[in-house]
C-alpha cells in the first residue's frame, strides 16, 4: 500500500495532543515480527516525543489519539484506565437487527497468536450497542466500549449474531455485491472480490479532556471502502 502523508490524517492538533483518522492496513505500533510502516514511525519523522496513547486494530480504521509531550500522555492514559474515554464505533454486522442501547456483558480472554475469546473466566468487558440503520441483510451498529478488552467490539457483536461483514476471525463472512445485485455479471475469466477487503469496523469518534480539564471531542469521517460500502447497501435495499 501507498503509505499516507502523517500531516494529511490529522484531524486535531493543540500543543499537547494530535487525534488523526487512521487508515486501514496500517499498525499503531510495531507488531511482533519485522520492522512494517507504523503510524507512530510516521508520526515521529516529525514530532520526536510523540506516543500513542491507545491503539486501533491494523484493520481498523477512525479516531487515534497521540500525545506530544510526557504529561500530555500520562493524563489520558490515566483517562482510558478510569475508563473516562468515550469511544464511538460504527460497524457493518451481518443480519437485520434492532438493539436500542443494550447492554453486552461478556467476559473475555485473550488466547495465543493475537486473537481472544468469550470465557466465564476471562476478564470483564462490556459494550452498548445500537442500531443506527437496517439494510436487506445488514445493520449499521454505534458501539461504545465500556471496557477495552483485546477485539471487544468483534466478540460482542459476534455474540449478539451479529458478526462484522469481512471480520472471518470471529463469524463474519466477506460480503460480495453479487448477493444483491440481480444483474451481477463478471468479466470472463475474473473472479469477484470481497466489496471491502477488512472488516468492516471505524472509530467514529473519540472525546476525552485535555490538560486543562476542557473536553476534546473528535470525529472521524468513514474512509473511502467504510462510505462506499455504507452507501450500497443503502442503495440496494
């Protein structure tokens, strides 16, 4: 992938804190092997004490906050810990459903090899959920993480039989336009791809309080592949 200029995904700047709209396929920090593009490599070819206050899944796109000072970054790590971060999330889950802020209760732990599970034994983790918009076969979630357990907002709507369109982990299927489109015709000899190639998961938003206690409150517009997708099911239900 073309990797991005760091300036061009910023989304908010003072002097102690950058939130910026992550693209997909793109780590937060280094992963475990190899030494792939970041964003907190491209981040800190121009501020040198930048970290990154939390992370997002390489698949997941939205709202990433980094601090650029020592004190900028204790304070919100402090906020997440208190769980006095508000995170807003909007995915694309399988099946037609109607929740109105329900509650999702279900321990997790995390397993070998980056992925978690849903066990009685596993640490709390709870999300609210709500349906936003209802498709022929789909539903556009807002999910806000309580806690922030390793994959929540996957397991959770897994959970509720609701799994993310592309998220293959834990029961999404990839979604192919061929499944509403009658008149779906390929060119011979091609073979149809997935309509978008991660799961279908976007930070939307993210409101925490800066160092003089007055909140910041930030949104993330849906990437190109999250925005098309949203569109054509609308289109085609």
């Amino acid at each position: 992938m073309k990797l991005p200029a760091f300036q061009d995904l910023i989304i908010f700047e003072n002097d102690d804190y950058i939130v910026i709209n992550k693209p997909p396929f793109l780590a937060t920090l280094d992963e475990r092997v190899g030494g792939a593009p970041n964003i907190l490599r491209l981040a800190r070819q121009h501020y040198d004490d930048i970290q990154a206050c939390h992370r997002l899944d390489k698949e997941t796109s939205g709202a990433l906050a980094l601090a650029k000072n020592p004190e900028a970054y204790r304070n919100l790590a402090m906020q997440f810990e208190d769980r006095k971060v508000r995170k807003v999330y909007h995915a694309v889950g399988w099946g037609v459903h109607h929740f109105d802020g329900l509650r999702v209760e279900r321990n997790i732990e995390t397993t070998t090899k980056g992925k978690a599970r849903l066990a009685p034994g596993g640490k709390h983790a709870e999300t609210l959920v709500r349906t936003l918009e209802t498709f022929a076969r789909h539903t556009l979630f807002e999910c806000l993480p309580v806690t922030g357990r390793m994959h929540q907002i996957r397991l959770h709507l897994m959970y509720l039989q609701a799994p993310i369109v592309g998220d293959k982990m834990y029961g999404g299927e990839d979604f192919y336009l061929s499944t509403l489109k009658r008149k779906f015709n390929m060119k011979e000899g091609e073979e149809e791809q997935p309509f978008i190639k991660r799961f279908a998961l976007h930070a939307r938003q993210l409101t925490f309080a800066g160092l003089d206690g007055e909140p910041i409150s930030v949104e993330a517009e849906y990437p190109k592949d999250f925005r098309v997708l949203v569109d054509t099911l609308r289109q085609y239900s």
